[in-house]
C-alpha cells in the first residue's frame, strides 16, 4: 500500500525538486537571483475537513490518506493533513479524526429488508441458539401481545397471525434442525404461528397449518413442496415418532402462496413499520424512512433492491427528490409487465445520484434446500432420494422471458442457487445475448451463485456477467454440509472462483434473510469462518479450493466492487475528489486488527452526501 498524495501536492514537489535542479546548475551561483518555486494553486475553502485520521480511500491502488476536505456534498481533496489544511477557512468544519479509520460508504448488492426494525418474535441467532429457546420465545411473544389467539376482528373477520423475522436459521441452533407443526402448536396453542425462514420457506404451527388448508393429503404444487416427517426423524428425534407422515410445517416455494400470495383473513396487528402494510403514502414512506436509519448504522450508503413493485419505487422516488432520503438506491423490478413500466413512465436506465433502475430480476430455483442442482442432495430432510431441488422455470419459457426483456431494452438477473438453475441461466442468457448482444454495453447479472461449477465460469465471462454475491454460509453453514455434503459445503459461493475468472463480483448480505450486518459478511469471505460450524473453504476442510479473501478485497466487495455493478464508479465506491461523501467512521482500524475482531466492528459515524446520518455515540 502506498501513502496517498494528491496529485496537486505531487506537482508542487515536482516543480519545487526542478527548480532547486535548476538553481544547483546556475552559472553565477547567486541564490538571489535563483526563481522561487511556484507555490501550490490557491483553493476554496471547504465546508468541512476531516483530519488526523488513516483513510482507505479504496481507489485503483489502495492508496491510505490522512485527511480530507467536503463541500457540496462532495470529496473535493483528499491527502496529508498539510494539503488538507490548506482547505480550512473561517468557516470550515474542523473534526479531528483521532487516528481513527475511515472507508467509503458501503454497499449491500441484495437486500430486501432491514433487520433491526420492529419485527415482532425475534428468533435472531442474539438471542436464540436452541430449540427450548425458539419455543420459549414463541410462547413469550404469543402472552405478551395481549391477543387471543382463536378470536377474530368483529369488523373484518381476520384471525390474528404472529410472525417471526426471516434472519433466523436452524444452523444457530443447538439441534441443528427446524421446528415441528406439533412442536410450535404446543407452545402457542391454537395460534397462527408463522416462522418466516429466509426467502422461501415458512413453518407452521397446526393451527397455522389448517387456515392455508393443508394436511399430509395435500399435494404441494409443482413450484413449491411440503415436505413430511420420515422414518429417519421419526427414529432419531424424540417424540417425533408419533407424527411420522405428518407435515413437519414447513412449506417452500410456491406452497406458501395457496391462498393468492399472503393468504389473506390473517393479519398481525402487533407488527409495525414494514412488517405492517401502510395504509397510504405517508406511512410508506415513513417506514422506509425508518428503515434508513437503521441502514445507516451498519455503515450502509448504497442499496440495490433485487426485485420490487411500481409503488415502492415510485415511493423511494419520491423521498429522494424531497431530498429526505439518506440511502442511493439500485432498483430491480419483479412482478411488473413491460407495459406496466412504461405506463408509469419507468424506463430500463433511468438514474441520478440517488436512484437508479438497475433491471429485472427472475427467480430460477430454491434457495437453502430448493437450490436445483445437478448432482441429487446428500440428506435433503423430507425430501426423496434422488432430489434435485426445485426448478422453477422451464428452459424455454425462461428464454423467452430473457430474450423479450434484452430486446425492449432492459437487463435482468436471475436468482440461481444451484449449478443445474446455472445451466439453465447460461441458455437464457445466450439465447438473448444472440438475438441483441448485452455484455459490452449494459452486463447482466446472476444473484447469488452457491454452486458454480469450473466449466460455466468461462460462458459466464464470455457474457460479461457480474456476480452478486452473499454470504449465506456464513449462518447456515452445518445444514448446508448436511445438505449437500461436505465438498459442496465448503465451496458455496465461491467468491475466489469468480474473481479469478475475471468476474466482476460485489458482495451483500440478502437482508433480511440473513443479518444485515456487512462487517460479518465482510468477516465470513476474509476468513470463511461461520456461525456455529468453524471455517469451510479455507483449502483443506472438505478438499476444494481456498475461497479467502484478502482484506483489501474483502472491502472492495462492499465499496468500489459494487459501484462497478451498479456503473456508478465515476461518483462513488472510493474517497476521491468529485466523488459523493459518503463515508463511514470505524470503531477499529480495518486493516491491522486481528481476523476475530473483524466480526466485531461497527460504524461510529456514517456520513451521507457529507452529513452525519448515524453516530453510535461513541467519541472520536
């Protein structure tokens, strides 16, 4: 790493170096007469400096500064703190840094909702790391709200129904496994009891289970399943024996829609913020308000959004031209016609500084035990032997889907999981790339990618695709390896693969189905280290390939990386002049603090066109 230097202060030396050259080669060797070197140009002062300070500017060369100046919301130098005091006028704000460490604003590539907002039952891995404690905290949630289970709205006829945050998974738990129907009947009885896990799988109480009308004659439609306990839980699980054949609650996919999308004659009246539908505008746009300040804590400038409506862009729109907003957001749409965009006058590259329509986003398979892969699980619980996963897209219709997008103008990005849904994103992709080449002007993308095979790297760069990484290993490592075996464990989301192959690749989280904080997504693709089950694809645990990553690159990811994705390094992703400031004071310095004290850092103060959005309270 070099110490930065603005270029200015580089010429000032320069032409210093060259006169004092010229002086030692004159012929009368009177210094009186010898030119003064040109002094640096004079500046404007700025409207804020920050100085003192060790600042990863995470430019092209990694280059560390020491100070820097702000004024309209904007990086305007950046340099030793003698270059940077040149900026200070009467009216500049002066903060002293403190020796603490500074990076750019970070980014998170897919992230549908925050965790932290009022969420109702929190079965976070903080405060759950057993199934007596998943209990418990049903039951104390179910008495606490003060709500009787079996009775109904007299104005409406809605049942209560009390749901649990999606960031949880049964790797944080002891037993490693997912709750029972009869297990979460018995801890809230007669309650609607949803256990929301991830993007695609609920679980179920009894109660819960007989409102979607479902019982072991249900056949699960063709994009989803509902799987039942077999004789291996029933042997191996106490009191599981008794429910053998029965649903074990959980339902995937396409079961969880039975009743046109979220199942309606239930409400939660004690969820609020997001959790809780608005009734107009105002209340929309208070939430995601709301939701911005807890993304701001975690040190987050940059959002793209993998798959929303009309209306929610339309409302982070609106908050960004009051100029209310503190997030830049990168859109994607799902659901939405072609006609439907246009008649809301939404177009495939519309963006400024705080909005941008990055494309279309598709689903092609499962995601923790629905990845459609092309070698069968190893122990898929409920599953058959000889499963695969869940496709759900068939490869013509999903061709068609990609070359009709290509060809109006918009880009996609597929969520794929398994290597077979890969295969199958790969036609698509050429088929459309075929008809009206995308990869030089406006390249596609692929979210997520747990299980990439060596040969579908090269197709993937001969298209230019950008990969949008997560780190959902990082919680849900033992039941994958339980899953899938081992070797494919420990190879999930191969970060390393892609960059090697010359992928571009940015990282994120996918909150809020894992924790949206990123300095723990940062921590798991350093040191592939997770939750509960150790370090998987270091090199030597299940053979594969070491998937670690540098520092520097780890930052990158969730910097520079992701402006690259969204075509935004020319304002942001790096502390460089001209670009937006936005960036984010640290509790330890990044670069030099031990691999285990990474999972530990947190934002001090988060800054957002150069005004403080977020202070943890902690002093400088």
């Amino acid at each position: 790493m070099k110490q930065n230097v603005l270029v200015f202060r580089k010429a000032w030396l320069a032409v210093a170096v060259s006169s004092a050259l010229l002086a030692a080669c004159g012929g009368d060797g009177d210094s009186s007469s010898d030119p003064a070197p040109t002094p640096p140009p004079s500046v404007s002062a700025a409207d804020a400096v920050y100085t003192n300070g060790k600042v990863l500017t995470v430019d092209a060369d990694f280059n560390i500064a020491e100070a820097f100046a702000v004024s309209d919301g904007k990086f305007v130098a950046v340099g030793t703190k003698e270059d940077i005091q040149r900026y200070v006028g009467d009216k500049t704000q002066v903060t002293d840094l403190k020796g603490r460490t500074v990076i750019p604003g970070m980014s998170d590539n897919h992230f549908h909702a925050a965790v932290g907002m009022d969420i109702g039952l929190d079965l976070s891995a903080g405060k759950v790391r057993n199934l007596q404690e998943l209990f418990d905290a049903v039951t104390e949630y179910v008495q606490n709200s003060g709500l009787d289970c079996a009775a109904t709205d007299p104005a409406t006829g809605e049942r209560t129904m009390f749901v649990s945050n999606a960031d949880w998974h049964e790797a944080q738990l002891t037993e490693q496994r997912t709750p029972f129907a009869y297990e979460l009947e018995a801890a809230a009885p007669g309650c609607v009891v949803v256990l929301k896990r991830g993007g695609h799988s609920y679980f179920l109480s009894e109660s819960a289970l007989a409102l979607w009308g479902y019982d072991e004659n249900t056949l699960p439609p063709p994009d989803g399943s509902l799987p039942k306990i077999n004789a291996a839980q029933a042997a191996s699980i106490p009191g599981a024996a008794a429910h053998e054949g029965e649903l074990t609650g959980e339902i995937v996919n396409g079961a969880r829609n039975q009743q046109a999308g979220y199942t309606p004659g239930i409400v939660n009246p004690s969820l609020k913020s997001t959790a809780r539908p608005a009734r107009n505008a105002e209340e929309r746009q208070a939430n995601i308000l709301a939701e911005q300040k807890v993304i701001n804590s975690y040190g987050l400038t940059n959002i793209r959004i993998p798959g929303t409506s009309i209306q929610a862009y339309q409302d982070l729109k609106a908050l960004a031209d009051a100029g209310k907003s503190t997030v830049r957001y990168s859109v994607l749409f799902r659901g939405p016609t072609l006609e439907e965009l246009e008649a809301a006058n939404i177009g495939p590259n519309d963006r400024d500084e705080w909005m941008q329509t990055w494309g279309i986003k598709v689903g092609l398979d499962g995601g923790f035990e629905g990845g459609y892969m092309s070698v069968p699980y190893d122990n898929p619980p409920g599953q058959p032997d000889g499963y695969v996963g869940t496709p759900l897209f068939a490869q013509e219709a999903i061709n068609k889907v990609a070359t009709d997008w290509n060809l109006a103008g918009w880009r996609m990005s597929v969520h794929a999981v398994g290597d077979a849904a890969m295969d199958i994103a790969l036609e698509a992709y050429e088929a459309a790339n075929a008809q009206k080449p995308f990869s030089t002007e406006h390249p596609w993308a692929v979210e997520h990618g747990f299980v990439v095979r060596d040969d579908q790297l090269p197709r993937l760069k001969a298209l230019n695709i950008s990969m949008s990484a997560q780190d959902h290993l990082y919680l849900a490592a033992p039941v994958l390896k339980r899953y899938l075996g081992m070797w494919r464990a420990s190879q999930i989301t191969p970060v390393k693969n892609f960059l090697d192959a010359g992928l571009q690749t940015s990282g994120g989280t996918d909150s809020s189905v894992i924790p949206t904080n990123p300095f723990w997504a940062m921590y798991h693709f350093i040191t592939r280290d997770t939750i509960t089950d150790g370090v998987y694809g270091d090199g030597v645990e299940g053979g594969g390939k070491d998937q670690r990553l540098s520092r520097e690159t780890g930052l990158r990811l969730f910097t520079n990386y992701y402006a690259d994705l969204t075509e935004e390094s020319d304002m942001k992703g790096s502390i460089e002049a001209d670009k937006v400031a936005d960036f984010v004071v640290l509790s330890e310095d990044f670069m030099t603090i031990s691999d285990e004290a990474l999972e530990d850092l947190h934002a001090v103060r988060t800054y957002v066109d150069g005004k403080e959005v977020y202070t943890s309270g902690e002093e400088l």
